[in-house]
C-alpha cells in the first residue's frame, strides 16, 4: 500500500512538471517564436549567412536594400553609407540595423505557418529615414566622424540617422574602420560640452527663488572647493539668460553647486536623458552622470557639461523636443510600416509620446533664450530662412586631442517641426562645426517638405 502511495505521489509530481513544462514552452512559443524563426542558423531563411525576405524602404517609398542573391544597396556612396546603420551590413554585425532588429518582419513570420520566402511570403519594411536627407547628412560631414539627428518632435518619426565612420557593403574586401558598425546615434554616449548648461538653466529656473533678478560676475575663472574653474574670456555681469549665451563656465560652475547633487540627478533622469529609449524594440544607450566625483569641482564641471558627463545623443535630440513642444515629445521611431508582398499592411505606424520632461513655463522661457543664442552670437546668416533656437557645446575630451564639435536645438516653426543634434568628432567650436551641418541638412529637410 505505501508503494502504490509513494508512487501515486511520483506520478503527480511528474505530470505536474510535464504540465508546467508545456505551459512554459506555449508561453515562450508564443512570446519568442518569431525570434527562434529568425534566428541566422535557420538556412531556410538565411543564404550564406545573410537573410535573404524582404526588402527595405525609406519613408517615400525609396528603396534601401533588397536581396537577389545578396543584398544590393544604394548606387549612391552617400545614401548607402548615410542609411546603413538603419538598414544594417549583410553579416549582420550592425545590431540597430532593419536586418538584425526587425528579421523576424522581414522573414514574414506568423504563428501558423511559421516563415517563408517567395512571392507570397516575406515583408517589406518601410523606415522613417528620408534617403536623400541622411545622404545630404553625410557628405556634409565630409572627412569627420561625427552623427547627426533629426526628427519630427510631433510625430516620432526619425527622419535623419547618421553615424560616421559607417561600413560600406559594397567594399567588403576592404578593412572597416575602428567603430564603423557602431550607430552613435542610438548606442553611444559622449561628453556634451555646453549643450548641458540647457539642464543646468533648466534645474536652476525651476528651483532657485528670484534667478531672473539675479546678477552673476565673471572674471574668467572662480574658485569651488579650492580648485580653479575657468571661462575661455572673462564675460563680466551677466543674468542667468546672457549667461547661458554666453556659456559662462562661471556662472553654471557656480549654479551646479547650489544646486546641490540630489537636485542635478533629479534634473537628468527628468530630462529623459539617462532614459533608454525603446525605438522599436531598439534600445538606446543611457546617459551616465556622477556628480558626486572629485567633490565641489566636480560637481561644477558637472554643470558645465564636463566632468564624468556622457549623454546619448538621441536622449538629447528628444529632450530638444520637448523643449520645443511645450515639456513633452513624441517618442522616437524608426519604423514607418511593414507591408506583406500581396500589398497588405500588417503593422501601421502610431504616435507615442514621452511624459513630462520640463515644465511648460520653464519649455517657453529656454525656447526664448536659445532664439537669442541664434541672434546674437551664432548669427541668423548663418541659417537663412530657419527659426532655428540652439545650443553649441565644444567638448574637451583629452588634453592632446581637438574638441568635439556639438550643435542641438529645434526649429520654433509649426510648419517645420523637427528637432536635431549634431557632433563632429575633432570639429573644435559646434557652431562652426556641428552648425554648419546641421545647417545643410535642415535646408534640405525644408525643401523636402518636412
């Protein structure tokens, strides 16, 4: 009787954990499928290595890559490496690429019939990039490394990605450059120079009592905590709107400390900036801050923009929106729609917004400043015919190596609403650099109709 027990028992138990073995498999079947399906060892799909369903297109409708024995690109150096983080390398090494991210969109999976190529299977996707726009974007950049950003601060839609140095697909015998499969856009952070001084203005108006009232001096250096924090030129008397113009070292050095450490972490993680964006199921890198190392000083180069400040790009080009939207944006995106090869539909594009990210009376009041950061030191000629409110950072990264070059802000134009960040690598001042890019390619985003 007790073995008959005892072995009742073991068959429960053992049914038990087959029962749960089958909901948990149903589960992950259902969850993870598509990405089993798409998985690069599956040679029904892949041909030598490379997914061979589907083609990609840019938001009109330009095609990007399609597969006939191999993928074939652009004819256009520009376009082929100003789109090619966002459409991805053969081999499959660019990890934000439609090839990698979107495989199982591509392959036509479903949890019926499972994937497929041929005439009736297989999807093609259409992306938010505008070809032309990212081709203009890179032969802008010229000899530079560098990325640049655009999009539309309403809608989401990443109009413009470019990440330089890029691979080119149709030189594959010759040696990619170091960091060329990397999308800096979405996957790296960097040091922001002054752009950062835009959170440091925004924590200081929205917790400081009477900072409109307020007057600040600057010799051309201060002393916090015992160490000298320095201006390129002394920039005498200046309020907190002619500071941020002027990009006084003093002044945000000094405001970062008032602040204090609980108020600046507060103020990043607002911004959105140490966000990991999901763009599609691609996930951006997030900003690093530590405004507590090397004490006051710092905490003051901190504010400045310097100091162990790492931002990531996109993070910063969505933080521009918002500012320009009145405290919230649209959250980025890159996929437009993916249509089955019979012209059915099978996913639309639909807005998603980001939350608070500043406060609409503080929004109102930086949009007025960075307008006159464009009037009075980058110069209006410089931008003929854009309502373009910005800010320059010039980000020292060693001591023996040229500045970086940044330039972010956004179009203050309903008709036009398009937000932006730039960095060129070694480009020294961002509004020389990083300006006159960005420049270039917001003329051809108006003239292309966005």
């Amino acid at each position: 009787m007790k073995k008959i027990t005892r072995r009742t028992y073991i068959c429960l138990i053992l049914s038990l954990l087959l029962l749960i073995g089958t909901v948990t498999f149903i589960h992950r079947f259902f969850a993870n499928g598509s990405s089993w399906a798409s998985f690069s060892s599956n040679s029904h799909i892949y041909t030598d290595g490379q997914i061979s369903a589907g083609s990609i297109y840019d938001i009109r409708g330009t095609r990007l890559a399609s597969y006939d024995d191999g993928w074939h690109y652009s004819d256009d150096r520009d376009i082929r490496l100003g789109t090619i983080h966002a459409v991805g390398d053969p081999g499959g090494h660019i990890g934000t690429g439609a090839l990698s991210a979107f495989a199982s969109k591509l392959t036509g999976y479903n949890i019926i019939t499972g994937t497929g190529v041929g005439t009736t299977s297989g999807r093609d996707l259409y992306l938010t990039i505008d070809a032309d726009l990212c081709g203009t974007a890179r032969d802008a950049l010229g000899d530079y490394d560098g990325l640049v950003g655009v999009y539309d601060y309403t809608t989401g839609r990443i109009l413009c990605m470019v990440s330089s140095p890029a691979p080119d697909p149709y030189n594959q015998e010759e040696e990619a450059a170091e960091g060329s499969y990397i999308n800096k856009f979405f996957s790296s952070t960097f040091i922001p120079g002054s752009t950062f001084k835009v959170v440091t203005a925004t924590a200081s108006l929205e917790n400081l009592s009477g900072i409109w009232d307020r007057s600040f001096t600057c010799s051309g250096s201060v002393d916090i905590g015992g160490y000298k924090v320095t201006c390129g030129r002394a920039h005498g008397t200046l309020n907190i709107s002619s500071a941020l113009n002027e990009s006084c070292n003093v002044t945000f050095g000094q405001l970062a400390v008032e602040l204090g450490v609980n108020t600046m972490e507060k103020y990043v993680e607002k911004a959105g900036l140490t966000t990991r964006y999901d763009v599609n199921g691609i996930h951006t890198a997030a900003s690093t801050f530590d405004f507590t190392a090397d004490g006051l000083e710092g905490l003051a180069w901190s504010g400045i923009g310097q100091g162990k400040d790492l931002v990531n790009p996109c993070a910063m080009m969505v933080y521009m929106g918002a500012i320009a939207n009145g405290g919230q944006a649209a959250s980025p995106q890159i996929l437009e729609s993916v249509v089955m090869k019979n012209g059915l539909q099978t996913e639309g594009y639909s807005v998603k917004n980001t939350g608070t990210l500043i406060e609409p009376e503080t929004a109102e009041a930086l949009t007025a400043i960075m307008r006159d950061d464009v009037l009075d030191n980058y110069g209006q000629d410089n931008f003929p015919g854009l309502e373009i409110c910005a800010k320059s950072g010039t980000a020292q990264v060693s001591s023996d190596a040229a500045s970086n070059g940044w330039f972010v802000g956004f179009l203050n134009d309903e008709e036009h609403p398009l937000a932006f960040v730039a960095m060129v690598e070694g480009g020294g001042y961002g509004a020389r650099s990083a300006g006159k890019v960005i420049n270039t390619v917001l003329q051809a985003a108006i003239d292309g109709g966005y």
